[in-house]
C-alpha cells in the first residue's frame, strides 16, 4: 500500500497528518502515541513488514496505518509518495544510531544521515511546500567538545561516522531552509532513554543486567567504561520537543537535554542500589568494550534555548528513570523466567 493510501484509508479527528520515518523504534513509537493522543492521522514507516511483531508499538497499533519502507532501498519511492501525500508533518528518526554498527556500516551511515535527508528535503520543496520537517540530530556533531554544556553555537567537529552523517543532515536542513523557505529544523538530541530502548545501548544493559542478576539468572555484568559523562533523559520527553518544534512560528534548530551530567558509574550505581545490590561486587569492566570516541567527551547540553522558546522541560529525573527502567527490567525479567526459565541480558 501506498503511504498516500494508507493515510486515505485512517482519518484522525484533527486534520492533521503526520509521517514517521523509524515509527517501530523507541522515539519513533512514544510519538506515535503522541500524535494519536492529539488527533493526527499518522503514518507509521517501518523497515520490516507491519505484521511483524512490534511491541514498542502495541499501545497505538490498531490507531496507526503502518507501511514498510526502507530509505536505504527505497527512498525514491518515499519521497515520490510524499509529494502525493503533502502531510504536515514529517519526523525523520531513521539512522544507525549505534557507534559500533556506524563504524561497521559507514555506507549506510552516511546514507541515511545525509543523502536520505537530502531526498526528504528536496521532496519537500518540489511537491509538498507546506510540509514542516523535523530531522533527529545528534550531539556527536560536536566531537570531543572544548567546552560543556554545548548550545546551538557550540562548533561542529564529529570524529566518528554517525556524527558526520547527522552533522551533514543538520547543514542540508539548513541550506533548504535558507534558501528555499522550506520549513525544517534539527533537534540535537542528547541521550533519551527509557524502557524500550534497546539492550545493545548502555543504560538498557545496566538496568536489564540489575534486574537479572536480582533474580538470579545473572552473575555479573561487563562494561567498558564507567567514567564517561553523558546527558540523559527521558525519550518521551525528546519526542514531545520534537512535536514543539513543528508548532513554533519559525523553524529554529534546537539542543534538548536535560543539562545534567552524570557517569556511567553513576547509572550503575543507582540502578543496582534499585534492587539491593553492590554494584562491585557484580560488575567486571573489560576495556575491550570501551569506545574510543566517547573518550574525552563530555556530552551536556544547554536547552535554555528550547524552554524559552517551545516552552520545554525534562518531565522527569534521572533517578526517576533509572527507577522506571529498573521496574520495568524487572517485570520483564519475571516474566521471561516465568515462562522460558532462562533468559541472556
């Protein structure tokens, strides 16, 4: 089905239309349901079939018409369908988000982070004017910045592949705004976190491994690195900014942080203090893990810019969501025992 078609056939009590590009993933599903909740008609693309099971999605999947597409083979035919569709907005959360596979996938890397948005863009401005764009940037476009927090003018210097590719989406997003009018902004989001995020990530690693090592099906956890200094918050807060920046007067690029920074051992020590545990006596690190980019880099953000503007704040702590990680790891956990009797973080 056509993702003109598909939006024909689901109407939304607003008017509105809205295309997600990456609905099945963690930010691509809580704004979903934010756009549900507020009577969008929404399209939904995913790389899989939409029979797929996909759980981050089951809170909306009867209110949302999904469609597979991939913009690595098939963006042609997107941006073709989203001169047909004209929605008002388009949220483009597709990329490689995990360091090791951009390293490992550099091609692929760039092409979503770049030629994808370029095609996006460029549709926009031929067929569907009114589109408003949102592009998921990233704060590894700054590098190993000299100075944290970092704003909306902190320099440009990615050192790994997707920072590069999100770096140049950012410039593209600009260039088309400039000079064609086009009504498209970046948000640089800094780590957003919740319990859908996936396991591969560290904060979904840490708060899994406390709750099966709890329980009993664990013994300990590896990590590489625990000094390392990020900005984490809540992911249905950063989908909320996201939908913001698409209702502003003008299109203005923002960071959205929460502007605390915290390690990795702060993390782990929240998350096993959750359940009762010394996180010393579980944790083993191993520098094979480590990642080198992230040496040195102190990643915070100033969103001073977005809760002037957009009126946006962080509706959580970061111990509230490392508590509200470790609670759901733990349902989860049980859940897996109870039915499998075995269960790998």
């Amino acid at each position: 089905m056509s993702l003109g078609a598909a939006t024909r056939a689901h109407g939304g009590a607003s008017g509105r239309r809205a295309l997600v590009l990456g609905a099945a993933g963690q930010d691509g599903s809580y704004l979903c349901e934010l756009l549900v909740e507020k009577g969008y008609e929404v399209v939904g693309v995913v790389r899989g079939s939409p029979s797929d099971r996909l759980p981050n999605l089951d809170g909306v999947r009867d209110r949302v018409r999904l469609v597979q597409a991939d913009l690595l083979t098939d963006l042609d035919r997107v941006c073709a369908e989203i001169r047909e569709l004209e929605p008002d907005e388009i949220y483009n959360l597709a990329s490689i988000s995990f360091g090791p596979d951009a390293w490992a996938r550099p091609l692929e890397t760039v092409h979503l982070g770049a030629r994808a948005v370029a095609g996006l863009l460029e549709a926009i401005r031929s067929g569907a004017a009114d589109s408003r764009f949102f592009q998921a940037s990233s704060p590894w476009v700054f590098g190993r910045p000299e100075l944290t927090p970092q704003t909306e003018r902190t320099p440009y210097a990615p050192v790994e592949p997707y920072g590069a590719a999100k770096a140049c989406g950012d410039f593209l997003v600009r260039a088309y705004r400039d000079r064609y009018g086009v009504f498209a902004c970046s948000g640089i989001l800094y780590n957003h976190e919740s319990p859908r995020r996936s396991a591969r990530f560290v904060t979904r690693k840490v708060t899994q491994a406390a709750a099966a090592i709890k329980l009993g099906l664990e013994r300990e956890l590896l990590l590489g690195e625990i000094d390392a200094v990020r900005d984490w918050g809540y992911a249905k807060d950063f989908v909320e900014a996201a939908w913001l920046m698409l209702q502003a007067d003008r299109a203005v690029d923002h960071v959205v942080a929460t502007g605390e920074a915290h390690t990795v051992r702060n993390l782990v020590e929240l998350a096993f203090g959750l359940v009762d545990l010394d996180w010393r006596d579980c944790v083993r690190l191993d520098p094979e893990l480590a990642r080198g980019e992230s040496r040195g880099a102190d990643l915070v953000g100033d969103a001073t810019a977005a809760r002037e503007r957009l009126g946006w704040a962080p509706s959580i702590s970061f111990s509230d969501l490392v508590r509200l990680m470790v609670e759901a790891d733990l349902r989860e956990v049980s859940g897996d025992r109870t039915s499998s009797g075995a269960r790998a973080v």
